[in-house]
C-alpha cells in the first residue's frame, strides 16, 4: 500500500492530499529515510512524523485497503522515544 494511503487510511492523518503534502515537504520517513507519498509500506515499517515541535514514531502493525474506527488503530503502534 501506498505510503500516503496508509497514512489516510490508519487515521494518522485526516485526509490523503495532506499526507502526500506531508511526505513531499520531508516530514515523514520511512525506516529512517525521507519517504515519497508513493513509497509501498510494508509490516514491520517504522514510520516517523514530524509537525512542528511534535514528532511521532509508529510500527506498521497491518496493511489494510479499508479500516473502520476500531481497526484503524490497530494497524499501527506507536513508539517512545
């Protein structure tokens, strides 16, 4: 799945065209590598998020097409730093 789509569909980020502005603006990686909005994620991906002061880690739990509220959040755990 598209990076972009995961981050639309897994409810990190409320709508598709703000994550593909998020990940083309250098503020999303993929496994420590600055991601394109077309990057597939995988399993096992750690992405990082950075808006502003605040930076978020998640563990790519779940590849799903579509996911409702509940399963959203399973797709996904998130990291301390």
């Amino acid at each position: 799945m598209r990076l972009d789509k995961f981050l639309k569909v897994s409810r990190l980020i409320k709508r598709r065209t703000v994550a593909a502005e998020a990940c083309d603006g250098g503020r999303v990686s993929v496994n420590g590598k600055t991601a394109k909005p077309s990057r597939e994620v995988e399993v096992g991906d750690i992405i990082e998020m950075s808006f502003g002061q605040r930076r978020l880690r998640v563990e790519v739990l779940s590849v799903q097409e579509q996911a409702g509220k509940d399963a959203a959040a399973g797709m996904y755990r998130e990291i301390a730093d």
